[in-house]
C-alpha cells in the first residue's frame, strides 16, 4: 500500500529541492562569472604585454597598414606574415688552458612573406618565386634598439620588396602555366584558425668573463696528456624571441634558448 508524506513533510521536502536547485544555480553563476574575468584578466595582461613590447606593436601596426597594399593593374595580398627572430648569442673557444675565441653577438632578422592570388593559386610553389629584378631598400637586420619608428620603416621597406616580388612571379607562374593542362591541382596555401601566445620575452642574464674563465680551466684538463697533441673546448649560449604575426589573425611571441659545451682532441693516433 503506497504511503503518503504528511502535508508538513511534503512542505519541506519541496523547499529542500528548491534550495538545492537555486544553490546549484548560484554556484553555476559563479563559475561562468569567475571564468569571464580570467579571460578578461588574459585578455588584458595580452594587451598589455604587446603595448609594452614595441617591437611587436610595430610588428602589428604595420600589418594594419599592409592590409590596404594596392598597385595599379595588380592584386592586393591575400596573406602576409611578419617574422623577427631576436637574439642574443655569447660563444667562448678554449685551448690547452688558453683562450683561443670569444664572440657576443646580437641581432633582430626580419622575415616578410606576401602572398598574391587566392589559397587555390598564389605566387609560390613555382621555379624562382623568390626571385626580384628590382633593387633592394630594406636591411637585412632590425635596430637592437627599441625603435618603434625604425622598426615599422624596415617592416615597410621589405614588406613593399615582398609584394613585388610576389606580383612577378605570379606573372611568371600564370604564363608558363597558360598552356599546360595539370591532372590534378592542388591548393598552394591552406588557412588556419589563428593562434595567439605572447609569451614572456626576458632574456636572463649571462656573465662572458665567469664562462670564459670555467671553459680556459677546463681546456687546461688536456695539458697532462702528453700524447694529446690538439685538444679544444667551446661554449655557445643564445637566447632568442620569436615573433609570427600574419594576416589571418595568429600572434606569437616565444622564447627559444639553446645552450651546449663541446670538448674534443687529436692524437698521434687519431682524432676524436
């Protein structure tokens, strides 16, 4: 026989699911609420770090204004890509307990690529897409000094040089094409989703004179071997930023650090 609640205990049955409900609802609330205010803490941390960084503001301004790029009779780019990779390099040589090379080295080398057609048929992928007849402007290196002027006139110069060149071989492509019937063409770019990483960009300081005394020393090792006729150890640290931006939304900012010892000797007998 089925039983049947009293009145004040179905009362309060019906109010303990409603507080459950509304206390899983709050907590819901709460999650969505607190899930929106870390991406907006991201979102401004981003925006921050890329307005603090004035390489990669310019890097994002002139990409802007690379967007309207036109000349008459020819296509606008459909792509463009910026690419800057910034280093700083240290590298020791030691021999027989006597320095024998040091090298510190620092340098920003930009990367323009510019893409004319559709992701269907562009310039690339087609003998000499890289070559220019026309006279170069743009310098092969970037300032090592936070010049946001400067940096934005290098990005210019080479984006303006990868355009055209970009105009003549496609020109070059569609003609050596014109008479030729392909079995099967395949897309020469295909798009995706855009990635963004703005990773930390501080490069940790290194001590040459500290590295170049541990490496002489070690190179010393090899003076109590009489049988070892050369012997040499080198040293090379290099921490680098690497910079991708490109037309299709993707913004990454990456370190990239590398550091390695090589030792080695020759004898009477052989060379190791």
């Amino acid at each position: 026989m089925r039983k049947t609640l009293p009145a004040a205990g179905s009362c309060l049955l019906r109010k303990s699911r409603k507080s459950e409900c509304g206390a899983k609802h709050f907590l819901s609330r709460l999650a969505v609420r607190a899930a929106s205010f870390a991406l907006l803490v991201c979102f401004a941390w981003n925006v921050q770090a890329q307005d603090a960084d004035p390489l990669l503001r310019a890097m994002k301004d002139e990409l802007e204004r690379s967007r309207q790029l036109h000349l008459a009779n020819l296509d606008p780019p459909y792509f463009i890509e910026y690419r800057v990779e910034d280093t700083i390099s240290h590298s020791i040589a030691a021999s027989l307990g006597a320095l024998v090379d040091t090298d510190d080295n620092a340098y920003r080398v930009p990367t323009v690529k510019v893409r004319i057609g559709n992701y269907s048929f562009d310039n690339t992928n087609h003998m000499y897409s890289d070559a220019y007849s026309g006279g170069r402007y743009d310098t092969g290196n970037m300032s090592l000094e936070n010049d946001y002027i400067g940096f934005r006139q290098v990005l210019w110069l080479a984006t303006d040089r990868a355009y055209k060149t970009a105009a003549e071989a496609i020109a070059r492509k569609q003609s050596s094409l014109k008479n030729i019937s392909l079995p099967e063409q395949l897309p020469d770019f295909s798009k995706a989703p855009p990635a963004v990483a703005i990773l930390s960009n501080v490069k940790k300081p290194v001590s040459p004179t500290i590295w170049r005394g541990r490496i002489v020393k070690l190179s010393g090792l090899f003076s109590n071997y009489p049988r070892v006729l050369s012997s040499g150890i080198e040293m090379h640290i290099s921490q680098s930023t690497n910079y991708v931006l490109n037309s299709e939304g993707s913004v990454l900012r990456t370190p990239e650090d590398l550091a390695f010892v090589r030792a080695g000797h020759g004898s009477g007998i052989g060379r190791k």
